[in-house]
C-alpha cells in the first residue's frame, strides 16, 4: 500500500475525533445536556467519551491497537447514533432540528465505517 497516502488518511480521520475529543472537556457543561436521561451519571459520559476519543486519535496516529481501537471506536459511535440521535430525530421540534440529528447519524455512521476499514487495514500491523 502507499504509506504517504494511509499516513495521509490516518491524520485526516483523526481530526474530527481530536477537535470532538477535546470539545468534550471544553464544552463539557453543553454537552451532558444530550446525555439521555435515563442514563446515570451525566456530566461523566462526557469527559468518558472526551478520553476515549483522545485515545483513539493516539491510536491512530501511532499506527498501535488499531484493530480493536478501531472496532471500539465503531461501536461507540453505534452507540451515539442509537441512543442520542435516532431519538433525537424522532422528537425533533422542527425540520431544523431533524436536519441537525440526521446529520449527525449519517456522519457519525461514516466514521463508524471508516473506524472499522481502519481496523481491517492495519489488522496485521499492531
């Protein structure tokens, strides 16, 4: 395979799980408001999520537990997509806000599908 072109596609997958990573400690407060609320403990999802986040993109970037970072990281991303924005979408108020949940599944689905080629390709290197 072309190494500058995985180390390429490596580093821009990782972004949004870096800016999103950090938002998590920053935005924090914002952030627990989605939390379900059938779901104990809040705030401390977010700062959760914000870890495994960061660790997935050292992951990544070091080419190291990228299989099972990878699949973890899919499943994670199921996860948000059943639990916050398929219900999200379903009490949406407006088209606006049906159009923000819908883009968060179809988005979140695309890295989860990424997340696990990721896991296939470097499969044999960690």
């Amino acid at each position: 395979m072309n190494i500058p072109t995985l180390l390429l596609g490596r580093i821009l997958f990782s972004i949004p799980f870096l800016a999103l990573g950090l938002m998590h400690f920053t935005s924090a407060d914002q952030l627990a408001t989605i939390v379900p609320s059938w779901l104990p403990g809040g705030i401390l999802w977010v700062y959760l999520t914000g870890v495994t986040e960061l660790c997935a993109v050292a992951s990544i970037l070091t080419g190291r537990y990228t299989r099972v970072v990878g699949q973890l990281l899919a499943l994670q991303l199921v996860i948000f997509v059943t639990t916050m924005h398929v219900p999200g979408l379903l009490n949406a108020p407006d088209d606006l806000m049906k159009q923000m949940f819908m883009t968060n599944i179809l988005k979140d689905l695309g890295l989860a599908g990424g997340a696990l080629l990721m896991s296939h390709i470097y499969a044999d290197r960690s």
